[in-house]
C-alpha cells in the first residue's frame, strides 16, 4: 500500500515520544547498544516519513501545500477552543526536515561521544523527548498547542545542559536557561492571551485571515498588532538568545556536546525566529516593531561577533557564533524578508551543527581539552575532523560556492535595499560578517595549524559513527545552498517554494535592485569575509605572537571583549543580587521566619504556656483545690459588696 502523506505524516511525531519513553522507563535495564539503537531507529524512522512526506508535497501545486490535520479537540470552554492539530505547509516542512534529519545524525554520534558517561539511557530518553517536543513545536496548528511545545524543549534542554548534575557549574547553567527563558515565556503567552481577546481564536489559518480582513494596511502607529507581534518577540529573544536575554547560551556549553550541535545550534535557539516568520501576517503590519527586530538582530550579531574574537574556549567561541548568526537571522525578518531569514536558518543548521560535532571529535581527541592554545597541529592526526570543520568555516564565514554564502548574501542584500532596511543594518551586517569569518579562522589555525605537542600521546579519529555524520553535514553545508540562488545567478528555488507561508504577509512595496548593483553588495561582503580571513592569518599564523602583543597594547579593550563587555557581572548586580537580597533579608527571614513562622509558633507557644499555667487547677492536691474555694468565695463577697453599695 503507497504511502499517503495527507493521512500519515503526523505519525513521525510519536516514534521519538515512543523513544522517549521505552528508554526513559526501561533502559536502565538494558545494554548501551540496545538503547542507542532504540533512540537512533526512532529518529531514523521520524526521518524517514519527514522525508516521504516531502516528497509527495514538493509535487503538490504551490496553492495546495498548506495541510491542516486535526487530530482532537485539545481545550474547549465557552467560546475558546484549541485543538489538537497539526499544520503541514512549505515553512514547517523546511523545520521538521531539519529536526528530523539532524538530529538523526547526532543521535548516531550521539552513540560513540556518550558511551562512556554514566545515565546512558537517561541522555537518549531526554534527546528523544526533545525531538518529539521540537516536532510539536514545529508542526502545531495553533499558537497554544506551540506554546507546549515551546515549553517542552526548554524543560529538555534544561536536562540536557544539566545532564552532568554533579557539577556544580552544569547545575547552575541548567537553572540559568531555564530562568532566562521563563521571562521571555512570560511575553509569548501575554501575547497568545492578547490573540485570543483580539481574534477569538489562537489557530495560525484564521487569525492570519483575520488579520488581513481587519487590517488590509500597516498600522501607522503603535496598535493592537504591533503590541501582539511586541510581546511574541519578547518570547523569540528569550528562546532565540537575543540582546537582552542571550546570556543563557554561551552558559549552555557545559551540557555534552552533541546537545550544543542539536538543541543550541540546529534547532531550539531558530525557534524564536520561526515564530516570527510563522506570524509573518502580523508582523509584516508593524513596521515598527520590525524595526526593533532587526535593530536588535544587528546589535546582537556585532555584539556577539566582537566576544567571541577572544574566547579561547573551542565551544563557547560557537556558542557566540551561534547567537551571532541568530542575529543575522533577525535582521531579515526584521526587513520583512522572512524567506531570507529561513534560509540562512536553514544552511546555519547544517553549518553549525558540523562545526560543533567537530569541536566534540576535537575534544574527544585531546581527552576533553577545549582550551584553543592547548591545541595546535590536528590536522595531521584528524584529517576527516580537519576537512569537514574547514567546509563548516568556509560556509559560516560566506565564502562562495558555500552554503553560507548565499543566505548570509541575501540576508545583507535585503537589510540594503528593503524598504524596511537601511544602509546602517547592511554596515552592522557587513562588519559582523568580517568578525565571523575572523574568529572562525582563528579557531581553525590554533587548532589545526601550528606544531602542537601530542607526540607523546598522539590524538586519533575517532569510530565511523562520529566520522560518518561530520561527512553528511560537510556535504549539505557544501550544497545547500545552492537552492537559493541569488537573482543574478538563477532562480531562488527555496524562497519560491515557502512562498504558500507567507501568503498573508503584508508587501511594503518592492525595490528594483540591478544585477550589477546585486554584484557589487555580494563583492563587498566576500571582500569583508577575506579581510577577516587575512587578519587572522596574520596574527594567528604569519606572526603568532603579535595577537598577544595587542592585547598587551590595549588591556582595557581586551579585558572588556574578554569579561563579555561584563553583561554577566551587570546583570548580578542589578538583578540576581537585589533579588537574592529580597529573598533572604524580606522573604525569608522577616515574612516566612518571623511573620509566617512566628504567627503559627507563637500561637502554639502562647496555648502551651496557658496549658502549663492551667494544668495546676487540676494537680489533685485538695489544698489547692480548698485555695481556689477560699479565692473564689472571697471574689464573690467582693463583687456582692461593691455592687450593693
């Protein structure tokens, strides 16, 4: 019997659940083979239907591509119903193949990296749990059903970054996430409440109707939908690690670091950004909140580019990358280019993902050394690791034919002659894409390059099983990006393809931007990306010495890039301090100890105390007894008295 995807797609949403739960439950009990090969046949299958489906989709005329399954009624009361449904159309397919596909790859590297660490089943159980969460995410119909899955991969991703809870720092980064992103949580559901007051419904299809029913123009000012589209961002920045709340990411390198490739670089952090494009409708009519948009994706891709230049952490310099590159993604669906802003969503999973599996077969190598000046000369000892990472940096750093290239060109084109771009967006764009492909390169000549001293112990690749996914993402981060030609090279097959997605966005009007014109924006940004790639040749290998001189030369501007511009120290002290002190000295000690505490032992105390002093009525002794007589008789003649007198 043939597959039909309009009735069988929704099912790859359950074999990582299905994962989740065999191994959650029962893997203690089995080997580490069996649970490894549980959690990878699961994703695999996800996978696979992922893939089957869009097949049969990609053939579908474009008008037909948005599928809506509804599978039960979730929540109904009075007027308010949400259900359990599921929305197959070009941007979610674009999302569950990269969940699905992935993630299959790192669950299968997943295998040799975690063989040796204790609660093996715990980690797969927790991995497929996060698929499954991301899926629903992905998939979902409605802003509420979202809004769980949203839920879902925060509580994953605070067990995965927490996997190692005996260490102190891994706890604590744990909590730091899960906190961060509990503030941004706050403004996605204020903001689906606000829907619903607004639209009598939370489904995507009818409130995206309604929106270009009652709003068939921008808003000219400060509205409803600019306060809706307000509050959902402030969700994406907490989720998507954005200026302010991006500080959780770089912490959550202390999880294992097939969790960094998945969960912080492939597919949790792009969730704030798919939320932006999936509500395209009601952004697309807030100019001004696309403004703020793409002004804080550009701050946040400059800023995050200037910190990583001097990190020597193999990880965190990616984790900065990563937040870095989630800017880039902002400022094109800040500019209204939403098509834009997947793409480079799409080739940065690819990217990223093999640039951190190959940090961990580095890492793996050197018996989990991430320090960069500790490392040196690997590219004889781990050529495959050494080829594919070069792949993943020349696509980050937008050399062509690479995948990063051509998102990253078109990104920078639309942030320049959009309507809602501007020359200021393209510069801030520009200068961080010369910072990337600097401190990318850095990265790669202090760990490849130079003699290094591992003769006494000298690294080796590791099992095919992490070889065989680096191959697989250095392939697609090659290719990519191919399917989004820019106009002077062919046809943008990927932005045509999502064009079903965004069919309710609103146009500001489209500039004509001549080829030559095109070119020469595509020249400036190669021509940044070469001008990075030269520094860091020249400090790194020319003249090895002179990055330390500099730092000698300008110790404040090292230091301050160095402390992270001390955004951690600031937020201690104006918020995690004062709070902590309200906690103690108010919460605490006063209300809780001395209000809550005293009211209840204070009461007892009193009772206890009349119970001690009453108890002597009843001793037994009949002189006392003949006492309280006397006492009492002598009261009653003293009342008598005084009241007849």
């Amino acid at each position: 019997m043939p597959y039909n995807f309009e009735n069988g797609f929704w099912v790859l949403i359950l074999f990582p659940l299905l994962g989740a739960a065999v191994n959650g439950l029962m893997g203690k009990r089995f080997p580490a083979g069996m649970v490894a090969l549980i959690a990878c046949f699961m994703s695999g299958l996800s996978f696979l239907v992922a893939f089957g489906t869009f097949l049969q989709f990609s053939n579908l005329p474009g008008e037909s591509r948005v599928l809506s399954k509804h599978l039960f009624t979730w929540i109904e009361s009075g007027n308010f119903v949400a259900s359990f449904g599921l929305l197959l159309d070009p941007l979610s397919m674009v999302m569950i193949l990269i969940i699905t596909g992935v993630g299959f790859l790192i669950h299968v590297y997943s295998t040799r990296y975690m063989r040796e660490h204790p609660g093996f089943y715990r980690y797969f159980a927790y991995l497929n749990l996060f698929i499954f969460m991301m899926s629903v995410l992905a998939l979902a119909d409605n802003y509420l059903m979202m809004f769980i899955g949203w839920e879902g991969v925060g509580l994953c991703s605070y067990l995965l970054i927490g996997y190692y809870f005996d260490r102190k720092s891994a706890g604590d980064a744990a909590k730091k996430a899960f906190i961060v992103n509990r503030v941004g949580d706050a403004g996605f559901i204020l903001g689906v409440l606000l829907i619903f007051r607004t639209f009598q419904s939370v489904e995507f299809i009818p409130v995206f109707e309604q929106v270009v029913r009652r709003f068939p123009e921008a808003e000219a000012s400060f509205g409803i939908l600019s306060a809706i589209a307000l509050l959902l961002f402030v969700g994406a920045i907490g989720k998507s690690a954005q200026i302010p709340l991006y500080v959780w990411l770089p912490d959550a390198m202390e999880g294992p670091t097939p969790v960094s490739a998945l969960i912080h670089a492939a597919t949790m952090v792009t969730a704030g950004v798919y939320l932006t494009a999936r509500s395209a409708a009601l952004y697309s009519r807030t100019p001004e909140v696309l403004a703020l948009v793409a002004s804080i994706g550009a701050i946040t891709a400059l800023f995050a580019a200037l910190i990583a230049t001097v990190q020597t952490d193999i990880k965190r310099v990616l984790a900065y990358s990563t937040v870095s590159q989630l800017g880039y993604m902002f400022i094109a669906v800040g500019v209204g280019a939403f098509g834009a802003g997947i793409f480079h969503l799409f080739t940065h999973a690819f990217f990223k993902a093999l640039l951190f599996l190959g940090a961990g077969s580095v890492i793996l190598a050197l018996h989990h050394e991430q320090n960069l000046f500790k490392m040196g000369g690997l590219r004889r000892y781990l050529p495959i690791t050494s080829l594919t990472m070069w792949i993943g940096t020349l696509a980050i750093s937008g050399i062509p034919p690479f995948a990063g290239f051509f998102s990253k060109d078109e990104i920078l084109a639309k942030a320049y002659e959009s309507p809602l771009g501007s020359p200021l967006l393209w510069a801030l764009g520009l200068v961080a894409a010369g910072l990337t492909a600097f401190y990318m390169f850095r990265l790669m000549f202090l760990t490849f390059h130079g003699r290094g001293h591992h003769e006494k112990h000298p690294p080796r690749e590791d099992s095919n099983s992490v070889s065989i996914p680096l191959l697989f993402l250095a392939l697609f981060s090659l290719i990519a990006g191919w399917i989004g030609l820019p106009p002077y090279l062919g046809i943008n097959r990927f932005e045509h393809f999502l064009e079903p997605s965004f069919r309710y966005q609103y146009q500001h009007g489209a500039s004509e931007t001549a080829h030559t014109s095109e070119l020469l924006l595509a020249s400036v940004t190669i021509l940044a990306a070469v001008l990075g790639i030269a520094v860091s040749y020249l400090l790194y290998v020319r003249k090895p010495g002179t990055s330390g001189k500099l730092a000698s030369r300008f110790p404040s501007v090292y230091r301050i890039l160095e402390r992270k511009f001390y955004v951690d120290e600031i937020y201690d002290f104006l918020v995690v301090h004062p709070l902590y002190r309200l906690a103690v000295r108010t919460l605490w000690r006063t209300i809780d100890v001395r209000l809550i505490d005293g009211t209840v032992n204070g009461t007892g105390s009193f009772f206890q105390a009349w119970g001690h002093l009453l108890k002597r009525i009843q001793a037994g002794y009949a002189r006392i007894y003949a006492s309280w007589v006397l006492w009492g008789a002598l009261l009653v003649i003293l009342y008598c008295y005084f009241s007849l007198a």
